[in-house]
C-alpha cells in the first residue's frame, strides 16, 4: 500500500486528511511538527509528503530542505491556506503547491499523479 | 573792476602756490612774481596793500586767518589752515585752498602766506570717502535690482563720478551673453537738468531712498534702452571685449572707418564711452557702461583709478548678492525637496494604511480558510461514508468546534473594526484582578507558573466597564504565559498615583526584542501561530477607551513589565487628550 506522510500543525487538518486519503486506500502517517516529521520520515519511508508551510518551530519550508536531504526522489506537495509562499524560490524545489481548500479533488489527483510518474 | 581778491583766487590751480610776504600791521611788502602776469595787471605790485583788500575779507574772518598771523608773530611757530573753501558761485565748483604761515627772520618782523591749490587733494579727499561709504552701502544691498541702482548712482551722481548716463550689463548664467540690466539717466537734456537739480541738493543714501518708490525697474526711464544693450559673448564689440578679457578700465571712441563695432555708438547716441568691467574670481562677470550724452563732457583717465576702486567694491557687492540669491534658490530647492518628501510621506503613509487594510482582509481571509475547508472535509466525509456513525460523530464533533472557532474569529474581527463599547461602573479593581486570576488558575497551573499579587487595599473605586477590562488584562497575563517557561513569575501589582491607578503585570519569562517590542500593539501583529495578533491590540483600545493608557517596558531574557494606568475620573486628564480623541473615535 501507498503511504502518504501528512504534515501539519493544525489538528483538524490532520484528522480530515487522514480520513480522505484512508478513504482513497492510502496508508497515512501524520506529523504534528516539522521536528516530528523527520523522526517519522526515517522510520516510516513514505511514498509522498504532504506540508504545511506555517508551523511553529521548524516551518515547511525548512522542513522540506530536510526531506530531500534525505530522499532526493520523494514527490512532495506544498499545502498551505497562503499563496504568498508561491513567490519564495525555495518552494519550487516541491513538486506541487497546492491552496487548501475543503474540496481536496485537487490535491488527490496531484498525489496520483506524482506517484504514477515515481513508478515509471 | 572785479575785486582783486576774487580775481587771484581764480589763477591759484594755475600757480598752484601763491605767496604773499604781510608785516605786523597786515600790509602786503611782496608777493610771487607770476600772479601779477596771470592776473593781467601791469602794475603788479602788492606791497603796501592791506591783505583785507587782497583775500576775499569773509574767508579772513570764517577761517580766524589775522589772529592766527598774530600768533606766528608771536610765537615763531609755523601754523597751516587747511580745507579752505572759496566759491565764488553755487554754480561753480568750489576752490579748496590750504593756507601756510610761515615766520621768515627780516630786520623787520614779517610772515610768508603760502596759498595752495588744494581742491584736487580734498576731491580726492572726498571721493576716497564717497567711495568707503558707497562699499558699505553695497555690502549691505541684498537686492540685484537695488544694488545695481546703487552702483549706477554712484556713477552718475555729480559728486561721484558724474557721467550723464551709466548702464549696467551681466553676463548670463550660460556665459553665452551679455544682458543689459538697468540703465540709469536722464532721456532727454531737459530731464537730466531737472535731475541734476535734485541730484546736487541730495545726498546718496536719498537718491536710494527714490529707488524704493518704484515697483519695477521696468519703470526707469531708460529700460528700453537697456534692452538692446545685449551681446553675445564673442560678438561684443572689441572694446567691450577687451575691458572683459584684460579686466581693466577701458575708453571706447567712435572709429572713423565704418565697422559693425560702431552700432553701439549709435544705439547709445555717443561718439566715447567708458568701459569698467565688473571682475570677481579672475572671472568678468559684468560690466558698466557710462556716458557723457548730455553735457559732452570729454571722458578723461583722471578718474580711472577710483572708477576701478569702485569697480571692484561694486564687484564684489553684486557678487555677493548673486551668490546670496544661489544660495536663497538653494533654499527654495530645499524646501520644495522637504515639501515633496512630506507630501511623499503623507501618501506612504496613506499607502499604508490602504495596506494594512488589504493585510487584515487577507488575514482574515486566511483564517476563515482553514475551519472552512475543515467543516468542509469533514461534512463531506460523513456524505462519502454516512453509515461509519463513529467518524459521523468525530465528524460532527469537530465540524461544530470549528464552527465556534469561526464565530470567535468573527467576533473578535468585529471588536477590532468597530472598537470596544464600554459601559462604566464603579468597581473595585483588586476584585477584578483577582477574578481574572482564579479563571486562569489553570493555565498559571499547566506552566507552574507563581502568581504574586501585591494589591492596594485602599485604592478608591473606578469607572470601569468590568468585562472590557477583564479582557484587556486576560489578554495581557495570556502573553505573559506565552512569553514565560515553566516555573517562571508573574507579579500583578496595583498602587495609586496621582490620581491615576496604576496596575503592573511583570514576567520573569524570555522578555521581549526591540523590534518586535514596537509592534506588539499593532494588528495581527504575532509570534504565535495560532493567535490573530488582535490580544494587545484589544488590549490597548480597550484601556484607551477608558481614558488610560499603557507602558511596556522589556529586556530580552529578563522579562516584561507592563503598566496599565487607569483614571480614577474618565476623561478628566488633559495629557492623555491624543488617547482621549482615539476613545471617542471609538465610541462613536
């Protein structure tokens, strides 16, 4: 099974996340913090990463150095409410930038999508 | 006959000396040979005459000339008068003599007189003090317009210089031309009579005077002949060429050969004119023009050396004013620049304002966002899995906790908009104080955090409305937490002071930087994630509307201290007027 590590601080977000993607047949890790994602990223070895950008202590943007110091492959997708983050360069090592919204059809066609493209 | 007097004094600038020798009784024994040859007289012999038959008996007594004989013949010391003035008519200029009595040894006791011609000393005299008095004039002048007329003055006045006409030319800015400013004369023979009558009877600084009666120089009656005194710079006829380049005192003469030099001549209407270049810096920077046009007068070289004196006192007179009037432009530049930067300012700040505003919209925006794509998701779980009752629950759950959290967003959005309403009543603020402290008893608890009150038990009752300030400090005592570690401090004090009480929340936790220490009242101003920035913006308003204000003072690393000052009466504080005027923008 596919898994997806989804980061954020805010814990609905988490919740809802991990529903729709279990619903989508995905196996979800969740990660409250930046600090909490790397811990998690080393043992779980997920297939996708999901981030916030707007956390307390390690924000997205650092944590996204991180993973792909870690894995230089690994698809991940930005997802924060701000757009803003768009102009910061840094961002655009992220595969995808996605504004949350409370329809996610945008956000699971880029996660197969990116997946798909993995396989090949 | 013309009396003899009169008669001698008149041949004295040819004799330049004349010498009688008088006895004890004033009688004439001889005299220099030459005066009777310059006087026409055959008989040229003197002695014997009284000298009141032979000096002009007036110049005697004004100028005490016996008692002064009397005194050499008495005393064998050698005596001088000077500046004696002799004119024959008002017409004519004066003579000046200086008079030498001299005892010579003679069998028989006699004094030599030693008449000298002393009109050129003393017009020397006289124009070296014009010329002193004109430069400090000229100093002073801080107008071009007045100071030209000044200078042009002295050139025509009759006890200056006296030429009929002078004009004053400048070299323009581009150095390309040389501008006509101002000319000074009569236009017509019967004008400059009139002038001259006036000039004669006036003395300089009334001449000036006249200039400030007229609006414009515009209005002297030679400018349209100043208007087409204007050269280019290497077209200039050669004379004013020379005078600019040589920077010296030059006459200029009508040539006989017909040139294209010669129109000056005919625009001015004279055959000679004198050139006096006007030199500052080793640069000519101008120059006067000066004519005999009425009276025909001859220009001759007697007076070059003053006129160049002149010249460069009113040189460096002009050249002040024009360096005084760059200067003045520079001021105007300056201040236009300060006037452009303030107008510049009032827009940024305007600016910032309309960014603020598009700031707090898109920060609302935001924060509507994130419960709304929640309620969202989680509505749309239940729809995609309605029978799963325990996620319909979970679901349900949460969608209505981030309802509320939609709802307070909203109303704190409101409080902030439309500022706090306040309703007083008298209340005793220790009471509050420690309300606020047993609703937070838990969050003190979570931090371990010890909460020392130190409360004035006679403090008088204040105007409060109760909730509001509840509020404000709630807030202020939720940074403290924020901003402290576990087993940190807070200390809340409360004292009266000058009809003010006064109420301080102090922290031992991580304080508080500079940088962020200015912004903490401003809106959606925060370090925290989850926190609107609004807390001490409430915070503030909410003190301001009760005519208070508030005092934070903080030190990274040693904590924060904030002092809330309260009214005891609302509104009775005449300083706090800037925070009064916020409160009533408010309350409306």
């Amino acid at each position: 099974m596919e898994s997806i590590m989804v980061v954020d601080d805010d814990d609905s977000i988490r919740c809802l996340y991990e529903q729709v993607l279990t619903d989508e047949g995905y196996e979800v890790v969740l990660a409250g913090s930046g600090l909490e994602a790397v811990k998690i990223f080393k043992k779980e070895k997920p297939d996708i990463v999901i981030l916030d950008i707007r956390m307390p202590g390690m924000d997205g943007i650092e944590l996204l150095g991180k993973v792909l110091d870690m894995d230089r492959k690994i698809p991940v997708i930005i997802n924060s409410a701000y757009s803003m983050y768009k102009n910061n360069f840094l961002t655009w090592m992220a595969d995808a930038y996605i504004i949350k919204s409370s329809d996610l059809t945008e956000l699971k066609v880029k996660i197969r999508e990116l997946l798909d493209t993995r396989k090949k | 006959m013309e009396p003899k007097a009169e008669r001698l004094i008149t041949i004295l600038p040819k004799l330049k000396t004349i010498i009688f020798a008088v006895d004890i009784d004033l009688k004439i024994q001889f005299q220099n040979e030459a005066i009777c040859e310059e006087l026409g007289i055959e008989s040229c012999n003197f002695a014997g005459e009284d000298i009141w038959n032979v000096l002009p008996p007036h110049i005697i007594q004004k100028y005490n000339i016996v008692p002064a004989i009397k005194t050499v013949f008495e005393s064998s010391n050698d005596l001088e008068i000077h500046n004696i003035i002799y004119s024959d008519s008002p017409f004519n200029n004066p003579t000046v003599m200086d008079i030498e009595i001299k005892r010579i040894a003679q069998e028989k006791p006699l004094v030599l007189l030693l008449i000298k011609d002393a009109t050129q000393k003393a017009r020397k005299g006289e124009e070296l003090l014009l010329l002193f008095e004109l430069s400090y004039l000229m100093q002073e002048t801080k107008d071009l317009d007045k100071l030209s007329y000044l200078i042009l003055t002295a050139v025509t006045a009759g006890h200056a210089f006296g030429f009929n006409r002078a004009f004053l030319l400048l070299v323009d800015e581009g150095k390309k031309f040389l501008k006509g400013r101002m000319g000074l004369g009569p236009t017509s023979n019967e004008e400059a009579r009139d002038i001259w009558s006036q000039v004669s009877q006036k003395s300089l600084k009334e001449l000036l005077l006249t200039f400030n009666k007229l609006s414009s120089k515009k209005e002297l009656p030679l400018f349209p002949l100043v208007e087409k005194l204007t050269y280019k710079m290497d077209s200039a006829p050669e004379s004013i060429k020379t005078s600019i380049e040589q920077k010296k005192v030059v006459k200029a003469k009508r040539e006989k050969i017909e040139t294209k030099d010669n129109t000056i001549f005919d625009t001015l209407g004279v055959d000679e004119f004198i050139i006096i270049p006007l030199v500052s810096n080793e640069r000519t920077f101008g120059i006067i023009l000066a004519d005999n046009i009425f009276n025909r007068a001859p220009i001759t070289g007697e007076n070059f050396e003053e006129l160049n004196i002149f010249a460069n006192s009113a040189s460096l007179a002009i050249d002040g004013v024009m360096e005084y009037r760059r200067l003045e432009n520079r001021k105007r530049e300056l201040e236009e620049y300060q006037k452009l930067i303030s107008r510049l300012k009032d827009k940024f700040r305007f600016s910032e304002k309309l960014s603020t505003l598009s700031e707090t919209v898109a920060y609302i925006a935001h924060e509507i966002r994130i419960p709304l794509s929640n309620i969202g998701g989680f509505a749309s779980g239940i729809l995609r899995k309605p029978d799963d009752m325990e996620r319909v629950r979970k679901n349900a759950g949460i969608i209505a906790d981030e309802t509320k959290r939609l709802e307070r967003l909203l109303t704190r959005a409101i409080t902030f908009v439309k500022g706090p309403e306040i309703r007083l009543t008298l209340e005793n603020i220790n009471d509050v104080i420690i309300d606020i402290i047993e609703s937070m008893a838990n969050d003190f608890h979570e931090k371990d955090i010890a909460v020392t009150k130190s409360l004035d038990t006679n403090l008088p009752l204040l105007p409060i409305d109760r909730d509001r300030i509840k509020q404000a400090f709630l807030n202020i005592l939720r940074n403290a937490i924020h901003s402290t570690k576990k087993g940190d401090e807070i200390t809340i004090k409360t004292l009266e002071e000058n009809d003010t009480i006064k109420i301080t929340f102090n922290d031992t936790g991580g304080g508080i930087q500079k940088e962020i220490l200015n912004n903490i009242f401003n809106p959606f101003f925060s370090t925290r994630k989850r926190g609107l920035g609004l807390g001490l913006t409430i915070t503030q308003k909410i003190i301001n509307a009760h005519g208070g204000f508030i005092k934070v003072e903080s030190e990274k690393g040693k904590g924060t201290t904030f002092n809330v000052f309260l009214p005891e009466k609302k509104n009775n504080k005449k300083s706090e007027q800037d925070k009064q005027e916020k409160t009533s923008q408010i309350d409306e």
